[in-house]
C-alpha cells in the first residue's frame, strides 16, 4: 500500500492499533464470564478522546450465543471471530455504558438477527466480516449516538434508501468490500455529520452528479478498489469539507479534474494504480490547499507534460514512484509550486531530471531519484555540480548511471562534472510505446513519442505511407500532437504498417519504430514481401568525404547505411550507422582520399543495396613562404592537372551512378563491427542531410557544388 493511502486510513487504523498494543492494561476484579479476559484497558473513542475502559474480552472462543452475566459496567465488549448469528436486546439488558461492541468476524447474515432496540451509549459497532446480504430501512435505529459503524467486508448487495435512518450522530461509516454496484445518494441524507466514508472495493463503476451532495462534513472520501473508468465535472459537488480523497486502484485514464475542482479544501489525493498514460496540462492546477498528491503504480503513465502542476501553492510532497514506462517529466512540468519540499521520483523509467524542474521548486529540500535508469550527460549534470541549493538525496549510494556504458554502475553523485559529456543526444525511452501494437477496426489510438535532450529535441513521426508528419500537424486521419503524441482516428487497415517516432537536436538523433497491426486487414509483412525499391544516388564525392542520397518506395524503420575501403589503408574497415526514417542522404565524413568505397543500404535482413565511389586526390596544400615562385608555378600546375582528373574521374563515377536504379540485390546480412565511435550504433549522430518527408517522387535539392565547378 503507499503512503497516501496508509496516511488516508492511518487516523482510522491508530484506533485499533492504540487499543490492540495494550500498553497499560490493568486487572478488572470482577466476576468474568467463562473463557473471557476482563481488563481495563485503553481506549479511544472515534473522536479520539482518551479512556480507560472496562473492557470484556471473549474473542475466538467458538461462541454460538453472547456470554450470561457480562458485568454491567462493561464498556468494551469484544466478541470477534465467533460463530453468533442472532443477538437480542435482552442479552445485553443493562450494559447501559456500552460504548464498543464488536461483532465482527461472526456469521450474521440479515439485520433481523440482530435485534438491538435500545443502547444509547454505543459508539461503535463492528459488524464487518460477516455476511449481512441487504440493509433494510431503519437497520440501526435503537444506537441514537453511534459515531462508528463497519460493515465492510459482507456480502451487501443492496441497501435501502433509509437504512442509516436514526444514525444522525454517525462520523464514520465503513462500507468498503462489499458487492453494491451503486451509490445512492439517499443513504446519506440522514447522515449530516459523516466525516470519513470508507465505500471502495465495490463494484462500482459510475459516481452520479451530486452522488454525495448531502456530506457537507465529510473529510475523507475513499473509492478505491472500484470500476470508476472516469468522473463527471459534478460527482464531487457538494463535498464542501472534504480534506482527502483516493481512487487508489480504479480504471481512471484521465485526472478527473473538473471533478476535482469541486473540492476547495483537498489537502490529500491519492490517484495511484490508474491506468493514466499522460499527465497533461492544467491537470492539477489551482488546487489551493493541496499537501500531497500520490501519483505512484501507474502501469500505463508515461510522461508528465508542460504545466501539469500549476499553483499548487501547499503541495509539499509529491510522489511519482514505481511507474514503469514513466520516462518523461517536461522540464516546466512544475509551475508556482512554493512549498514543495520532497519530490519522490524513484523507481521510474528517467534517464534524467532537468535541472530546471529542479530550479522551478524554490523550497525543494530532498529529491529521491534511486532506480531509474540515469543517463550520465548533461542533462544530469547538475546533480555534482549545482551549488545554488543543498537538495538531499535520497539513497544516493542507489543512485547509479545506467549510461554511457563507460560510467555505468557509477553513482550519479560521483561522476564529475567533466567526466559527464558535453553533448545530450536525445533518447526515446524503451518503455515509450511497445513495438507492436495491435487496434479494432475503427478504434482510435494515441501513441505517445517524447524524448529528453540538451537543446530540446523536436519530434516527428514518419507514418507507414512514407510520410513524415511534424508536431501540430495533421493528415487524412493522422494528428501530430505538439508534444509528439500521434494519434490515429477510426484506423482501418490501411493504416496497418511500421510507423517511426525520430527526436532530434543539433547533437543528434533517436528512433523508435512500431508495427500497428489492425484486426481484421490482411496484412503481410512489407520487409518480406513488399521489397523496397532504392534508387541509390552519388550527389558529391571529395577527398575525405561524400555525399549520397537514395530513394526509398516506403518507411523502412530499421535502415542501416555501411561502408569500407577497398584500397587502402582502411582495408577491411567497416563503419555503419543506423538510417533515421525519413533521411534521404548521408554525408560520409573522414573518408581516405583516392580511395575506392563500397557504400550499402540495408534496409531488410536481406536487403541490401550497394553502390561504389571512389574519392578524389588529396589536394597537396603548400605554405606559401616556404616555396619559391618556380616551385609555386609548378605546384599549380600540377594542382589544375589534378583538378581536371578528379572531375573526370568524379564525373565518371557520378555518371555510372546516376541514374543507376538498383533492384534489390538478395544478400546475407552481415552484422557490421563500427570500429569508429562503437556508440553512435545506437544513437545516430546527424549524417543524414534530408529533412524532408520521405515522400515518394519528391526530390530534395542536394549542393553539389564541386561537380557544378566542374
Ligand atoms: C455508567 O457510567 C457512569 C459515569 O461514568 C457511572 O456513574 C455509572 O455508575 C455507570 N453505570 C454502571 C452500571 O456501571
Ligand atoms: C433473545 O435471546 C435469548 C437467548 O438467546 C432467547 O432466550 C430469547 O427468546 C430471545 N428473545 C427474543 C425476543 O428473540
Ligand atoms: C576491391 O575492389 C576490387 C575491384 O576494384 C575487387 O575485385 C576486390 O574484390 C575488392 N576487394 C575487397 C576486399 O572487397
Ligand atoms: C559533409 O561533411 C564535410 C566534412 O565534415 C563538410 O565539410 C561538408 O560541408 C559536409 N557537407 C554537407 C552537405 O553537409
Ligand atoms: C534471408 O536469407 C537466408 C539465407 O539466405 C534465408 O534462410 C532466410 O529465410 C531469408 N530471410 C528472409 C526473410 O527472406
């Protein structure tokens, strides 16, 4: 159980505890009842008020009936885990200061077993864990003062409107683990002064506008452990002292803020275990008394957007724990939270926290970061570094870099500032989306793409016909969200197929592809079947580079470019990087001149298309004071004839490759070794020279100034 929940039942639980640890039990020399304990002990009253109470105690003994001379001082008369199915008032006739009576544990199944006409003085009956079915109108009317009544865990399937009839000093009312598939807001009419209501783990599954309208006291509302799928704007309305509130374990997708904002004086929310997969903006916003949100065990929930806390001026403690897929948190996620003091964010999917959530929480005093996969660069950086607040850690020496794999298994707190790198290529976390998602015929869906980099990156989707789809826009049935949310509505089959999420700065660039199967369209794997096409260009060759371009029919999400000198010094040298959907070139930097290359684009396991090149002489660059004017004339002119061959030898090859159309060559495909920078494998730094859409019969103007010289 978390926090907040343990926090929402600790008031109710210390009771029990209070009284269960019997830290002062003193003998009570009366006649006792056979089998039974008689003590006076510690207790509490609902209201908390300290007591010391003449308590009997007859627990687990197999009692079918109530003991016979119970003294009739007793206050405190415990009958737990018995077998008594009927009671009558007569059995009870002159405990007149009965305050406490549990029956629980016991085999009551209907309320006419239960014949209690008269005892004023009761406070609290117990009557959970038995087998009540219905409570019929007026069920409780001889117990005037009864401030505590547990009926949870029965069988109560319905209950009449005017069953706690009577009941007009009721505070707290426990209703939770039984099997009513609704609430009736009648209930509570007769209830004015209910402060805690306790009524989840029932099947319940819609809260009516107005469902607790008439709990003007209530403080503590908890519907966990039901079927709510959401809340309308007006089911709170009403509860005008409500203080905390859970829907620990339902089937929420979305903070039900509307809702919520009908509650001015919410101090404790509890929304754990929903399957929330965005927290979006103005999500939690204005809640003016608010102290601690527990937003923990949300299998689904994946980012926290741009101003999804706004003014929260009294949350101190925010818990954002154990979400697996959780691995974005926007750096101004947070906004005018003054008092937040302890930020939990363990045990999530973060490669990073930006310093600037940080900095945007003035009064932040200790963070909890352990158990996350920490990215060591400079997005984290300012964990070693920052001077400006002592933020505490918690479990620091649990805190560890899970990448680059050069600083992994270093605790974050002790990787130097200098040993972190400068750059911070964006990342799209695994847990992002899955890599096969499979939808009905007609449903819409929304995936979410985010990705955390120094500068921001920006996101865009390449769809499976090709094309590439930025933020805020929209095709045919596509939508870009500005946060890199696509979304497709009513799918049909034609939208079956590879769809690539890339995010990119100026230091690089990430991908992440999934297959989209929709049920019902035949499908067969494009990568098998459906070869792709590549035209293969050679747009401009020089002595340490080249720059190619190519033309692919469809989204190939897994491209991979290589190549290798035949010649020279590199031989059996191979390097390879991994093509961004949507790239329609490469620059291939810090090539040998005069060297022959072979430069292949894979684009399935056995796909390959290939093409050669050659690059031009090295230029020999001569200092000008250290030749004479003979040596200088000559230079030159072998500096021309060396021009003319290259652009002969560059125009033949740009010839041969030209309009070379190349069909898929059927090859084994070998794993390359990337002897060069072995990292970029997998985060691609950006070659690729084609920002446009991989749009079919579109050209992208290339510079290729030296072959224009020529
Ligand atoms: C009930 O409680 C009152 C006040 O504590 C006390 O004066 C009275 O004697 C008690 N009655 C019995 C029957 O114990
Ligand atoms: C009350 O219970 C006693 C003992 O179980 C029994 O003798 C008596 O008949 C019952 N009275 C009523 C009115 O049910
Ligand atoms: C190098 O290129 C020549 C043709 O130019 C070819 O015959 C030879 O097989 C190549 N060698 C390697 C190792 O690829
Ligand atoms: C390709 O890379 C080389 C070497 O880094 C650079 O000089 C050249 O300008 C680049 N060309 C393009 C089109 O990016
Ligand atoms: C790829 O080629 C290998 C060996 O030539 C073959 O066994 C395999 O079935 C082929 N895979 C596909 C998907 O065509």
């Amino acid at each position: 159980m978390t926090k907040i929940t343990m926090l929402l039942l600790q008031s109710h639980l210390l009771l029990g505890v209070a009284s269960a640890l019997v830290i002062h039990s003193i003998p009570w020399r009366v006649p006792c009842p056979h089998q039974c304990v008689c003590q006076i002990k510690p207790w509490y009253s609902p209201q908390s008020l300290y007591k010391e109470a003449p308590t009997v105690d007859c627990n687990d003994l197999l009692l079918t009936t109530l003991p016979t001379s119970l003294p009739t001082d007793t206050q405190t008369l415990r009958l737990q885990s018995n077998l008594i199915s009927s009671l009558n008032q007569s059995e009870l006739e002159g405990l007149v200061n009965l305050t406490e009576l549990d029956l629980s544990q016991n085999s009551f199944s209907t309320t006419r077993q239960l014949k209690i006409t008269d005892l004023p003085a009761l406070l609290s009956l117990h009557l959970e864990e038995n087998q009540f079915r219905h409570l019929p109108d007026a069920a409780f009317s001889g117990l005037p003062g009864l401030q505590e009544l547990y009926l949870n865990h029965n069988r109560l399937r319905s209950i009449s409107p005017g069953a706690f009839r009577g009941l007009e000093k009721l505070l707290r009312l426990h209703l939770n683990s039984n099997r009513l598939a609704v609430i009736d807001r009648r209930w509570f009419h007769a209830l004015p002064q209910l402060e805690v209501l306790m009524i989840g783990g029932n099947p319940v599954d819609t809260i009516q506008d107005m469902n607790f309208k008439p709990l003007a006291s209530l403080r503590s509302l908890v519907l966990a452990g039901m079927g709510l799928k959401e809340l309308s704007g007006r089911s709170l309305e009403g509860l005008s002292s409500l203080e905390s509130i859970s829907f620990y374990d339902n089937h929420l997708t979305k903070v039900p803020k509307e809702a919520l904002q009908k509650l001015p004086g919410l101090k404790f929310l509890d929304l754990n275990k929903n399957p929330i997969q965005v927290l979006q903006r103005g999500d939690f916003r204005d809640m003016l008394h608010l102290k601690e949100l527990g937003l923990n065990n949300m299998d689904e929930l994946v980012s926290i957007e741009h101003s999804a806390m706004e003014n929260l001026p009294e949350l101190t403690k925010l818990e954002v724990t154990n979400n697996p897929r959780l691995s974005y948190i926007h750096p101004q996620a947070f906004q005018k939270l003054t008092s937040m003091e302890s930020l939990m964010l363990n045990s999530n999917a973060l490669s990073a926290l930006h310093q600037q959530t940080v900095h945007s929480l003035p009064n932040l005093q200790e963070i909890s970061l352990h158990t996350n996969p920490i990215r060591c660069d400079c997005l984290i950086r300012w964990v070693g570094a920052d001077n400006r607040k002592p933020v505490r850690f918690i479990e620091p020496q649990s805190t560890f870099c899970s990448e680059p794999p050069e600083l992994k298994s270093r605790r974050v707190k002790e990787v130097s500032f200098q040993e972190m790198a400068e750059s911070c290529l964006p990342l799209i976390a695994p847990s992002t989306f899955p890599t096969y998602i499979q939808v009905k015929h007609g449903e819409s869906i929304a995936i979410h793409c985010r990705a955390l980099a120094e500068p921001e990156p920006s996101i865009y989707w390449v769809i499976s016909k090709g094309i590439r789809l930025a933020p805020s826009t929209s095709y045919g049935r596509y939508q870009v969200l500005p946060e890199g949310t696509l979304e497709i509505l009513r799918v049909t089959k034609e939208e079956d197929g590879f769809y690539t999420c890339v995010a990119q700065n100026l230091v690089g660039a990430d991908t992440r592809s999934l297959t989209l199967r929709v049920e019902g369209a035949d499908w067969v794997p494009p990568s098998y079947t459906q070869r792709a096409e590549v035209t293969f260009e050679v747009r401009e060759v020089r002595e340490r580079y080249a720059l190619i371009s190519w033309h692919l029919g469809r989204n190939v999400p897994g491209a991979h470019l290589s190549w290798a000198a035949n010649d020279t010094l590199e031989d059996n040298h191979r390097h390879s990087t991994r093509i961004l959907a949507g790239t329609r070139g490469f620059n291939l930097t810090r090539l040998h001149p005069a060297t022959r290359y072979k430069v292949c684009l894979h684009t399935g396991p056995n796909e390959t298309s290939c093409v050669h090149l050659r690059t031009t002489e090295l230029l020999v660059s001569v200092e000008p004071a250290d030749v004479t004017p003979a040596i200088l004339i000559a230079v030159s002119a072998l500096l021309l004839l060396i021009v003319a061959r290259t652009c002969q030898v560059g125009d033949q090859e740009t010839e041969n490759m030209h309009k070379l159309v190349l069909s898929q060559q059927p090859k084994a495909f070998v794993p390359q070794l990337s002897q060069q920078r072995p990292q970029l494998l997998d985060k691609v730094p950006l070659g690729g020279f084609s920002e446009e859409p991989a749009r079919p019969g579109q050209e992208k103007d290339v510079q290729d100034s030296l072959v224009a010289a020529c």
